[in-house]
C-alpha cells in the first residue's frame, strides 16, 4: 500500500532524476507545466515511471486535468487504491 507521502516523494526523485529538476523547488502545489517547466512528452515520460510504482498501467487520459504535484499524487494514490485494473 502506497501512501501520498511515499508517491510524492517518489515523484520528487523521478523529477529530478528525469527533468534535472531541483528537488527543494518540487512542492505538492508546484504547478507542473508553468513552474516546474514540464511539457506533454515529459508528462509521459512521468507516466512510464510512476508505472513502476503503481505496477499498474496507467493512461495519459487519466491524467488529462492534473496541474499540480498535489493532482500527479492523487491520481497515483487513487490508482493504486483501486482493485479495478484499467484498461
């Protein structure tokens, strides 16, 4: 079981791992395209990653209105806590 706060800090390290992001500027309300300067392939880039986490596959769709780190957190956290595979 995933919490909030071990998906967030997994995030962190993928940002800066993949974005050369640093980490004191990823907040949970860093919004991810204006602050953090992430674009839509970076956004997929995430998504194959996160997959590694979640051991779920996980559609750019689901993603499709998330903004911040706090959105990118529930998202996964939601994912995650579902007994329902996606499709």
């Amino acid at each position: 079981m995933h919490t909030k706060e071990s998906i967030y800090e997994h995030l962190k390290n993928i940002m800066v791992e993949l974005f050369e992001i640093e980490a004191d500027t990823i907040s949970l309300d860093a919004r991810l395209y204006e602050e953090l300067d992430i674009d839509s392939i970076d956004a997929v880039d995430m998504i194959i990653k996160l997959k590694d986490l979640t051991g779920k596959k996980m559609q750019p769709a689901d993603f499709k209105n998330v903004r911040t780190v706090q959105d990118v957190v529930d998202a996964v956290y939601a994912l995650v806590n579902n007994d329902t595979p996606k499709q």
